[in-house]
C-alpha cells in the first residue's frame, strides 16, 4: 500500500495492473451490494490509500473495455484534435471514425 501523503502535493505513483483491476472489482463489487454508485470510489480509494480520480479513471475505462462491440466517432478541436488521434492510434478497436478540427497528427500546426 502507498505511504501516507503529508505534503498535500500530489504524488506520483506508479499502480500495477493487478492493483487496478483489484480496485476496480472492489467498486463493482461495492456498487452490487450497496445498489448505488454513489460514494463507492471515493470509499474504495480511501480504503486502498489511492487516488479517488485514479480510481474514478481506471472504473471508466473498465467500463468502456467491457461493453463488446462499442465503438465511437472521436472528435477534437486543436490539441483536442491531436489528443483524439492519439487515442485512436492507440485503441483503433474502439475508433469509429476521427474528426480533426485546426489539428494536426504532430500535435501542433
């Protein structure tokens, strides 16, 4: 488990993906029992010692990875533009199509 934060600056900390998919079926579980989402990350961060919106992303994500066949047009506008081709560069499964808006593949113009 990570050590304590004292500073309140975030800290950088690297979770494995054993770490996360554990979190992850914590929330889920935690979301069947109670019959609610409401308050689960946050409960099963402090519990864990992790980041809330760590946990928040790594529960999103496991969301968009486990419905088959969901797929997305994704748009972005300038650095938006750059940050959606990265991300269906990296996950073309998911990309159903890519709108470029005043970007570019380099990230800048």
């Amino acid at each position: 488990m990570p050590k304590e934060q004292t500073s309140g600056k975030p800290t950088t900390r690297r979770y494995s993906p054993e770490e996360k998919t554990a979190a992850v079926r914590m929330v889920r579980t935690l979301r069947a029992e109670l019959g609610t989402e409401h308050g689960t990350v946050h409960r099963v961060a402090a519990q864990l010692g992790y980041g809330v919106e760590s946990v928040r992303m790594w529960v999103k994500q496991a969301d968009i990875d486990d419905v088959p066949g969901s797929r997305a047009t994704l748009v972005g506008q300038s650095m938006g533009a750059h940050t959606a081709f990265l991300a269906a560069a990296a996950r073309p499964d998911l990309a159903d199509g890519l709108v470029m808006l005043e970007g570019h593949v380099s990230g800048s113009d």
